[in-house]
C-alpha cells in the first residue's frame, strides 16, 4: 500500500502513540489497576524491586513497540490518503472504524475466550483507540 504518505507526520504520530503509552500506563493514570488485574505485585519496595529488575532488556521490546507504531500510523496515513478524506470529523470516524473493525473485534474475542476481565480489554484496548484518534487529528492538520 505505497500512497503518497508524508513520512515526518508518520514518525510524529508514531512517537506520540509511544508517549501516549507510557502515560496511559502510568501510575498516575491505568498502571495500578492494570498491574493488578494481570497479578503483579507491586505493593512494597521489594515487588518494585523485582519489577526493577525484571524490566531488563526493555530497549529491545521498545524498539520493537515503535516498529508497531509506525506501520500503525503509516496505515492510517494511507488510508486518509486513499479515501481522500480532509475533514477532522471524516478521518476521525475512520480511526474509530479502523479500531472497532480490526482492533476492537479481534481483541475482545480473545478476551472472551481466555476470561480476562472487561475491565482488562477496557485499559488495554482503550489506548489504541486514543492513540488512533489523536493520529487522525494530527494527520487531519499535517499532511
């Protein structure tokens, strides 16, 4: 799907998917209640410590994270472009559509089959919906 894709909004939008990440993770936001419904521990100073020490050789996995950011972004960047869409509103809906279509459905399959709590799917899922909206807005103003 080569399209005429300008590529430095594509990497911006990318490293904002990655700066919304590690916000939505974030103790401050979802990380508490994340941690807790996938069972790790982090109560006291030695459960930190062991998810301190558990967290080498993250750059690999980030590395990686961002490779998913990009193709993420590029995509929906293509298909602004193939749909020829200009209003903020239009690419909007079809971030939604991209994610209740393909992320949305796919994932809450998943979650049914392994019994995950909905609130799981919610923290989970609910960040690449916000990532994708804010991609569209920002595509919306950077072409």
């Amino acid at each position: 799907m080569l399209t005429n894709v300008n590529i430095l909004p594509v990497v911006v939008a990318a490293l904002l998917h990655m700066i919304i990440g590690s916000l939505w993770y974030s103790q401050r936001f979802f990380g508490k209640p994340w941690m807790k419904l996938m069972g790790i521990k982090c109560d006291t100073e030695e459960d930190m410590a062991v998810l301190k020490k558990e967290s080498k050789g993250m750059g690999k996995m980030y590395a990686l994270a961002f490779v998913g950011s990009l193709l993420m972004a590029y995509t929906l960047s293509s298909l602004i472009s193939l749909t020829r869409m200009r209003t903020i509103v239009e690419i909007m809906e079809l971030a939604f559509w991209c994610w209740l279509g393909f992320v949305a459905v796919t994932t809450f399959a998943n979650k049914l089959f392994t019994k995950k709590p909905l609130k799981l799917w919610a923290i989970d899922y609910g960040y690449p919906l916000v990532s994708l909206i804010l991609m569209a807005i920002l595509f919306t103003f950077w072409r």
